[in-house]
C-alpha cells in the first residue's frame, strides 16, 4: 500500500471509473481522520485550519486541475507547517509537474 509523506503529497491519476477515489480513501483512513476539499477553497486566501474542519490528517482533492501560477501557491499551502497530507486524484497529470521530474509530488497511475 502506498503511504504518505508529510509535504510530498500524492497524485493518483487514471481514467474515469478506475477506482483512483476508492485508493485515495484507503490510503488516507491508513494515516486517521480526512476531509475532502475543491482545489479552489485550498487555493483561496482563507486559512486551512479555518477551511478544514476538525484538523485532518489527509485531504483529498477530487479532479484537481491547476495552471501554473496556481500550482506556485498550492507547493506554499501543501509544505506549510503543520498542513495535512494532501492526496489529489486526477484524470490526467498534464495539469502537475512531468512525474519524473518532481520533487514535490508522487505519482500513483492507476489504469
């Protein structure tokens, strides 16, 4: 099973239907409490600790989709101290960083 790394969160892509929700919620109730959000509201001037209800342990982000200038603040929000794991599941990983030149994220394909 996959397991998560504070500050390096996860990107789980593949196609519609191919179970990358079910994986991204089994890999996060293996680290405790999660919370779903939209990329718009992590994105947003609001504090996380006032976003997020109950301080989870992993956020998962459904069909994220992010352009460059945002994908700038999303690397801020998701390494701030005390910030929860972050799990985000896509269709495609054109809107992250190429899988084999990142740092910040690791890649689950799932097909």
């Amino acid at each position: 099973m996959t397991k998560l790394k504070h500050g390096q969160p996860l990107v789980i892509i593949g196609p519609q239907g191919s179970g990358k929700t079910i994986r991204a919620k089994e890999i996060a109730e293996k680290c405790g409490t999660y919370q779903y959000a939209f990329l718009d509201d992590i994105l947003s001037d609001m504090p996380l600790d006032e976003l997020l209800t109950g301080k989870p342990d992993t956020v998962i982000v459904e069909e994220a989709f992010c352009s460059k200038k945002q994908l700038a603040r999303l690397k801020a929000v998701i390494t701030k101290k005390g910030a929860p794991n972050f799990i985000f599941v896509s269709n495609s990983h054109s809107n992250f960083p190429e899988p084999h030149t990142s740092r910040r994220f690791r890649f689950l394909r799932i097909n």
